[in-house]
C-alpha cells in the first residue's frame, strides 16, 4: 500500500504552532516511507476565505520547507513536478460534495431537516483503531442519545467541516490521518460516515497537544503560538523544525540535534509519543543558537540577509559584496538573527550616534590628542586592512604610553554607536576609510 497523507488547515490569518507541527508529521511520514504528502486547505467558511489568509499557511510550509507532492498545476507547467503544483482548495470542489452528499440521500444515511442536511449517525458504540493511541470507543453522550443525528449541510447550503473532511479524504485515496488529539472527539463521526460510503476509513493516529510550559493548553493568544513569530524575531527554520519534531516525538537515541535527512531516516508512527508535549521556549533558543554557530557561511549570508531586510534596513544603497563582507564579520556572534539589526545596524546608517557620557568618558581632554592623531594615522593608510589598522592603533597607543583599550573603545563608538560588536578592526576595514575617517570626525566634533 502506498502511504497518502495530507495536512487540511484552514485560513484564519495564522498557522499556530501545533498546525506546523501536525504537517510536519505527515509530511516526515510521507518522507519516510517514500508516499505521498497532500495540502488542503480547508476554505468552505466564505468570511475566512482571503488570499492573505492562504499566504500565511503556504509561506509558512514554504519555510520550514515542507513542499507537497500533487494538486492544481500553477503556471506554465508542462507537466507535474515539484513546485508546479498549488494545494487543493475546498472552496473550488463543490460538485464533488454536491455528489456525495445525494449518494448518502440515496442510501438512506442523510436527509433534509429544517433547511439543512443531517447525516443519520448510528445509535452504536463506534470503535477508533488509533495507530497512536490504541483503540478507543466512542459512546453516544447522554445529549446524543435522544438525537445523535448532525448537519453536514446547513441551511445556506454550505457543508461543514466534518462532511466535507471525510468526502476529501475519500476522494483523495488517504490512507493515515495524523492529526492533533483534539480531533478525536470528531472521529466517530467521520468513521460512520466513511463506513456509509462503504468505504474503509483511512488509519487514524492523534498526536499528542503542544502545551505551555506551565501545563495549560497553547491557544493563539499564547506566546510562541503561531509560526509568524519564528519567522518574524529571526529564528532558523531548520532549528524550528528539528525542535518540533521532538515535540510528542522521539528518535529513541536522546539525540537531540537531527538535520531533516535524519528526521527522515528516523520518523514513524511507533515513535510517536502518548504524553502531552510542553513548548520549552528556552530549549528552542538553545537549539536555534547551535544551528547559527554551525552554519555555513553562504547560509548565514542567506538568512543574514533575510533578517535585515525584515528590519527594514536600505541593503539596496549597498554593494553586494559590502553587504556579504559587514554579515561575515557577525558569524559566531548571534545567536539569534533578531540580534543582527541591533549588533551590524552601523554598517547600512548614514552616520551613528554617540551617547554624550560615552564622549564624557572616553572623549576625555587627555585622550583627545591620541584619537587625533589615530584619526591621522589612519587617513595616511594606503591599504584599509584590518592587520594595518590594528598596527596603526596599537602603535599610537605604545607612542602615548597607554593601553590599546584607552584607543579601541572610542574608536568603536565612534563608528558604530556601540560599546560592543563586531571584530573592531574587521569592522574598520568594511567600512572603509572614508565612512571611517567621517565618523571618527563626527565624533570629535561633538567634544
């Protein structure tokens, strides 16, 4: 049998956490046994219906890059490839429900009531095979039992979730639906309707819930819940996935950093937790940070360059091997691409400020001389290296008799505005001698 799994979120201007989670799953389990992964989006509720809405789910698996493997084809695509394809939408598959909903009419399982359409639900115990939590048994609820009946068409015409989920997940050959627990409650349902198509339900397996650190449920006004905050305060997608992997996941061998190969390689089903899993906010920073310090330094450039853009820096004013030259000098500082716009802003400003109790400190009237003449030394170097600037620094501090330090701090202000960043004479060297010389001018100037 081959492997069809598909993630069916809805638009609603956001993908929580556990959303990503959730296709992460499908998506490594499709990976793993060499099927097929299958994006839905589940946009029958007409207010909800934006495109903004269906951007922010396709920018965020484009992201953690989770592509998917069959759908409409987009664009000029003269055959089907990866990439060519945009996700099903329910919104455009209303003949289908249309059809289905008279075969159930036809056998006696739906039927009109008040404007709507009710499916006629067994008066029975309904038995879940759950692959991930064993087998569980629906009873009816003592509301249930004088009516256990449900809409699955309302009386606007629209099919609702339950109905329209089951008749996708038919059409479409699923074979394993990996969902959160929370829909657990709803199984039942889908597997009556499932066994009134005549048709086997697909394996159900509900993953364990994200919760907060503190036990409670993570809703959408929690920190950390929806993913546009990774992708907003400058997080690695290859760390945000490698960290919810783990999340109601294990390998088995306590690892804890596994590249998506590895992921790959090492999902299934059976390692699927039962226990409710807590988003520890401060494992991820760990794990985030050890994916910039072993980054490749294309790859740092890359989300280096992401982060800054975000942050609303003018990069295009700037030459790209500037650009490329002032992120490298940042390699092994951050951990955090957040951190990039504070720590490198200096490098993309038309000129920094200097604090006045930093000029009242290191601008002193005895130290004014030596940082005239480091500013003269350094206009007289006819190659701007960070070797020869350090030289030319450390040798007017010898010939004044004072420490490098009583140098290095002020010129650093002087040029970036800060008491710390960057390798200080890299940082002169990317700069340039005449950003350099204007700044260490603005900066005396303010004596």
């Amino acid at each position: 049998m081959s492997i069809r799994v598909r993630f069916a979120p809805s638009p609603t201007g956001y993908l929580h956490i556990g959303g990503a989670r959730t296709a992460l799953f499908n998506w490594l389990y499709a990976r793993h046994t060499g099927g097929t992964f299958v994006l839905r989006i589940e946009d029958t509720d007409a207010a909800r219906n934006t495109q903004e809405a269906v951007d922010v789910i396709l920018n965020g698996m484009r992201w953690l890059g989770l592509d998917w493997d069959e759908g409409p084809l987009t664009g000029d695509a003269k055959g089907p490839s990866k990439g060519d394809f945009g996700p099903y939408f329910q919104s455009q598959r209303g003949e289908i429900y249309k059809r289905r909903v008279q075969e159930l009419k036809d056998k006696g399982f739906a039927y009109d009531h008040e404007g709507a359409v009710k499916f006629r639900m067994t008066r029975e115990p309904v038995v879940i095979p759950d692959i991930v939590v064993g087998d569980v048994t629906r009873e009816l609820t003592d509301r249930e039992q004088a009516d256990p009946d449900f809409v699955i068409v309302r009386s606007d015409g629209q099919p609702v979730f339950h109905f329209v989920n089951v008749v996708d997940d038919l059409e479409m050959n699923i074979t394993h639906v990996l969902r959160g627990e929370d829909h657990l409650s709803n199984t039942a349902k889908h597997v009556a309707m499932f066994k009134a198509f005549g048709v086997e339900p697909p394996k159900y397996g509900h993953i364990p819930l994200i919760l907060n650190i503190d036990g409670s449920k993570m809703s959408k006004r929690d920190k950390g819940a929806s993913l546009n905050t990774y992708q907003e305060e400058g997080f690695v997608p290859e760390a945000v996935v490698n960290y919810l992997s783990l999340l109601g996941w294990s390998p088995k061998n306590n690892r804890e950093k596994l590249t998506m190969e590895e992921l790959i390689q090492l999902f299934d089903v059976p390692g699927i937790l039962r226990s409710n899993a807590k988003f520890d906010f401060e494992k991820l920073h760990w794990l985030d940070g050890e994916y910039i310090r072993e980054m490749s330094p294309e790859r740092f450039r890359q989300l280096g360059l992401e982060a800054l853009q975000r942050a609303k820096f003018p990069l295009e004013k700037f030459p790209a091997d500037y650009v490329n030259a002032a992120l490298d000098t940042c390699r092994g500082k951050v951990k955090n691409f957040a951190e990039l716009g504070p720590y490198a802003g200096f490098y993309f400003a038309d000129e920094v400020t200097v604090a006045p109790e930093a000029i009242a400190k290191d601008f002193t009237p005895e130290n004014l001389p030596r940082l005239k003449k480091l500013r003269d030394a350094f206009a007289r170097l006819e190659e701007f290296k960070a070797t020869n600037l350090e030289q030319a620094l450390k040798a007017i501090a010898a010939e004044s008799g004072v420490k490098a330090g009583v140098l290095v701090h002020p010129t650093r202000m002087a040029c970036t505005g800060n008491t710390a960043g960057p390798s200080l004479y890299h940082l002169l060297e990317v700069l340039g001698k005449e950003t350099v010389l204007n700044r260490f001018d603005a900066a005396l100037a303010q004596v």
